[in-house]
C-alpha cells in the first residue's frame, strides 16, 4: 500500500508505524480517562474487598448500578476527628467557594444558629461561622445551594425552621424537607454529607457528623466554653464522632447520589412540596498525583421505600450495598476487626462477627456504654445486648472479642457519648459513612457511605492509630500504636450482670 505525497512514494512501513503509534497512544489515552472514573483492576490488595458489579446488582434486586462507579481510584481522602476538626474545614471550604459554585447537602439533623469555629474570646467573630451566615455569604456571592433536611414526626420542628429561614435566604426552595423514607413517624434520612465546588476542586465530607447542637467538640472532650456556646446533644457533654473528606473521581458518585435524590419525581414532602429539577453537570475534581485511595459508594435504599414509589429513576428496588459491603468486609478480614458504632445492635451482622472469629486473632468493638444507651431507651438497651451477647457464646472463641466504652476525666460526666460509625479490617480496608450496624441504618433509612482501600497500605493503619492516640490520649507516633494485636489494653469480654454488657474503659493496661 504505497501511498504518493507530493509526487514522492511513502514507504509503507512508515504507513503502518505511524498507524500503530497512533492506535497506541489513543488506547492510552482512553485507558487512561477511564481508570480516573473507574479502574477494570485495580490494586489487588484492595481489589478483595470491594463488591463486584454482579454483588453490587444483586443487592439492588436484579437492577444493574450504571450511573455510579463500582469504584474509583487516584482519590484523596482524610479523616477529621472531632466536631472542631470537621467543621473548620467545612467553613474553610464553603467560605472559597464563588459564582458558578454550588453547595449540596443531605442532612439528619441541622441547627442553623450552630457556629462552625467558635471563640469564646470574640463572640461576635464566632457568630460570623455559623451555618446561616456562612450559607448568607455564600448565597450573596453567587453560590448555588441545594439542601434535602431530613423530615419524620420527630424531628419535623427544627427540619421546618431550618429550611424556612435558608428558603428564605435563596428566595426560593433550596432547602427541602425529605420524608422519601420507608417511616413518617421515625424513618430517617440519616445521610450526613456536603458536597462543596469551589472553583476547579470538589470535595466531599461524609460521616456521622451533622451540623447541629453537641456535635461541636475537641480532642480533649473538655467542658470548654467554645463547646458550651453551641450546645449538648442529648445530654451528652462530649462525644466523638468523624467525617471523612474525599477529592478525586469518588466525588462524582456522592454528587450523583444527591443529584438521584433531589430529582426523585415523588414529592420531597408530599403532598405538598416539590423540588425544582436541576441538570446533571459532573463536578470537577482534582486528581491524587500517585495511586491515590480506591473507593466505593456503598448506600442503603429501603425496598419498602422503592415499593412506595421513591426512587424510580435510580434504585427501583431498593439498594442495599451497604450491608453487603459490612458482610463482606467481615468475612474477608484475616486478623482483626476494629469497629466503632453509636448502637450495635444488628443481629445479622453480629452472627457474621461469630462465624468469623475462629479465623481472627481480634475484635476490637468500642461502642456507648449500657449507661448512654439506657438514657435512650430501655429497648435499645435490650437490642444491644443481645446482639452483643451472641458473640461471646462460643466458649473457645469469645477471649478475643474486646467491648470497650470511652472515658475522660476531662469530660463533665466522664463518659463519651460515641456516634461514629467506623469498621477497620486488617489495616487494609476501611468503611465509614453514615450508617452504623443497627437494622434501621442497614434496611430501613437513606444512607450513604464509603469502602476505602489505599493501595500503598498506609491510609487505614495512620487512621487507626490516630484514633487510638486520641483514646488513648497518646501521641500517634508513639510505637505502642503500631500493631494493634500486641496493644494490650484493658478488656471486659462477657456480661457480669443479667441482661447487661460489661464495658471497659478504652486503655492501657497498668503496668504491676
């Protein structure tokens, strides 16, 4: 095939090179763009512990997931510990953000008057931070704010005067009162999540933490006035809880999931409030300049919702991934799991922990104590106990399962009131979102949350241990953190009195 350019004759082995390195360069390229979003494979370290597209499917009733990502790579994430932490970085985030941005946000509970970065010293600076001004502000410079206030016959009061002084703010409904969940009476939209564009990055946070009254809190768990200016939860005079912020491809699958929720056809309050549709545009996002973190969107879609109606255009049958991922996660793990949550009281999961303990060396459960738990109510009391009890049936086994409770002298009332939801197995995989492992988290409520690998196998063991020097009220790099299997702390493994848990206090054992 000789081809004459100007009279002169090309060889055609030039043809074919030129042909090639062109094929070649296009298929990187192509490979390339589409291992941003989605990468066919991934770390195998962290390829295990993901659920495939065929689990994913399964777990939404046959209906295949194709507007979110199995997983990303080449992410950036990080853990803020602690309402102090969390919510300065939310401030500092939504405070850059210009014209042409937006805000989005699904929240469980919220406080408008709440000030992101108190200080006792300049009331008036701290007013400055809280939530209505700096939505205010960012309103005024052009921000588009989108906001789903979760709506049930509980928490319907503050839900209602949230969202009328932020509709009022944008002059129209940005903020809409969401009671697309399976429970008019305690059905929840329990997502936490903000999702912020300033400019060429968006960034996600996710975790347990709402903006409302109590959650506002430091490492230290003091009774500090900058704590006392924003409030109590429940009673609780500390507690501990975490978001994790996440830039990088994942972004695209949070926004999605917001953007399937606000445009969901069904009324947000029916019958009676409808939110004005928005088009999708997919948000910009910085990419990790190594391999970064994988993750995956993990959610939780009631069937009885989908059944209701809600849904339709995104998950028809419900999803429940989220406990598909805990299960999974549970079943994998080869050495330990570590794990964090408010309530612990999902028969299911606890029978998962049981069948995998005679292959791990540990699990590590720090949960609120039956005393926090009892304030609550009787029942739940009840449901935490009996789960709990089902690991330490088997006399062989139950010497390696460790129940702890938090504690500060620091802290007005010496407890911690514990709200986050974390599972660590291995140091290699983490899950965090806003579910925790209660039936109404992983069936019944709107939920959403992540599956975190770092191919590099520093991201999760980093975390561990800083949240364990914050516990432990040690410093990160203290060596003692390094492998949680030769920690020894302080462990109560078997309920001392009838229909009671026996919690230990998270600590170092004293030396004789």
């Amino acid at each position: 095939y000789q081809r004459r350019v100007h009279g002169d004759l090309i060889n055609p082995q030039i043809i074919i090179m030129a042909r090639l390195t062109f094929l070649l360069f296009l298929s990187f390229f192509l490979c390339s763009n589409e291992s941003l979003l989605r990468n066919p494979l991934g770390s195998v370290q962290c390829q295990r512990w993901i659920l495939t597209e065929e689990e994913i499917t399964a777990e939404r009733g046959g209906i295949p997931r194709d507007q979110i990502h199995v997983y990303t790579t080449k992410n950036t994430a990080s853990i803020l510990i602690d309402g102090q932490n969390y919510m300065k970085s939310l401030y500092d985030d939504i405070e850059k953000t210009g014209p042409g941005d937006f805000v989005h946000a699904k929240m469980f509970n919220q406080n408008a008057d709440l000030m992101l970065v108190p200080n006792a010293s300049d009331p008036i600076a701290s007013e400055h931070t809280s939530v209505y001004n700096v939505l205010a502000r960012a309103i005024n410079r052009g921000v588009t704010i989108r906001i789903l206030a979760n709506m049930n016959l509980v928490t319907s009061p503050q839900a209602i005067e949230f969202c009328v002084r932020i509709n009022d703010l944008c002059r129209h409904v940005c903020c809409g009162l969401d009671n697309r969940h399976p429970g008019i009476i305690t059905g929840n939209l329990h997502t936490k999540m903000w999702i912020v564009k300033h400019g060429k990055e968006t960034v996600v946070y996710n975790g347990g933490m709402d903006v409302a009254s109590g959650r506002w809190d430091t490492q230290r768990h003091d009774f500090s006035k900058e704590k006392q200016m924003n409030g109590f939860f429940m009673g609780a005079s500390a507690m501990h809880d975490q978001m994790i912020r996440i830039t990088g491809p994942a972004v695209e699958d949070y926004e999605r999931n917001f953007y399937q929720c606000w445009n969901d056809p069904y009324p947000s309050f029916y019958p009676i409030v409808w939110l004005p549709p928005y088009n999708w545009t997919a948000p910009p996002f910085i990419l990790a300049k190594d391999e970064g973190i994988q993750v995956q969107v993990m959610r939780t879609l009631a069937c009885i919702g989908a059944k209701r109606g809600y849904y339709q255009n995104f998950a028809p049958r419900g999803e429940v991934t989220a406990f598909a991922g805990i299960l999974k996660m549970v079943k994998l793990a080869k050495t330990f799991l570590y794990l964090e949550d408010q309530l612990f009281n999902f028969p299911e999961v606890m029978a998962a922990i049981a069948e995998a303990l005679p292959h791990l060396q540990e699990v590590m459960i720090v949960t609120d104590s039956q005393d926090m738990v009892e304030a609550l109510s009787d029942e739940r009391m009840h449901l935490q106990y009996a789960a709990l009890s089902e690991l330490l049936k088997d006399p062989t086994q139950k010497h390696k399962v460790h129940i702890f409770a938090l504690r500060r002298d620091t802290a007005l009332d010496k407890y911690i009131f514990l709200h986050s939801k974390m599972f660590i197995a291995d140091d290699e995989y983490m899950i965090t979102g806003s579910f925790g492992i209660e039936r109404s988290s992983l069936t019944n409520d709107n939920e959403i949350g992540g599956g975190f690998c770092d191919p590099n196998g520093k991201f999760i063991a980093n975390h561990r241990r800083k949240v364990w020097a914050e516990h432990l009220q040690l410093k990160e790099d203290d060596p003692r953190l390094v492998d949680p299997l030769k920690l020894s702390l302080i462990h109560i493994s078997e309920p001392t009195r009838p229909e009671r848990i026996s919690y230990a206090v998270f600590c170092l054992k004293k030396k004789k």
